[in-house]
C-alpha cells in the first residue's frame, strides 16, 4: 500500500511528520486515532486527529495536500450520513 507523509499539528504529536497509509482514492483517512497505553494497568488514551486540508494562500492553486489537527474533545468518529440529525456540540446554538 501507498502512504504519504503527513504533518500533525497540535496536541501530544504536534510538529511531527508520520508516514499515514492512504486508501484507494489517494487520500488519507479522515479520522485518524492514536491509542496511548495507560499507566500501571489503566485503560488506555485515544488521541484522536481530524484531517483538514493545507491551504495555500488566497490564490486558487493546485491541492497542496493534506494535515491533521488535534480533536481534544475526541468525538464521535463513526460514518456520518447526509440524513443524519445535526451533532450537537460546543458553539451550536441549542435553542
């Protein structure tokens, strides 16, 4: 399989450069989680990323590829269908 190196920014694995696997449309996954082992027996930490896309400036160019950025509220990471109802999560109006 094919991967491509791929730069994670913010939380626990900021800055660093991983090579991620990409699927058959040459793109890497849109979630990608880190499981963390816990100390002394704990459960372990998932640390999830979100991809987004690298923008390169106010000009229409060529996509430059892709970055992930650190999720702390790590949430839900399933499929997410049109039909579904909106997620209701922090900066949603509720009312």
């Amino acid at each position: 399989m094919r991967s491509e190196d791929t730069l994670f920014v913010g939380g626990p694995l900021d800055g660093r450069v991983i090579p991620v696997l990409v699927g058959p449309t040459g793109h890497p996954p849109k979630v990608y989680q880190v499981p963390v082992p816990g100390p002394d027996g704990e459960p372990p930490t998932v640390l999830v990323y979100r991809r987004v896309s690298v923008q390169a400036g106010r000009r229409l160019v060529l996509h430059r590829g892709w970055k992930y950025e650190y999720d702390p509220e790590g949430g839900p990471v399933g499929p997410r269908w049109p039909w579904s109802k909106p997620r209701r999560g922090p900066g949603t109006d509720s009312g």
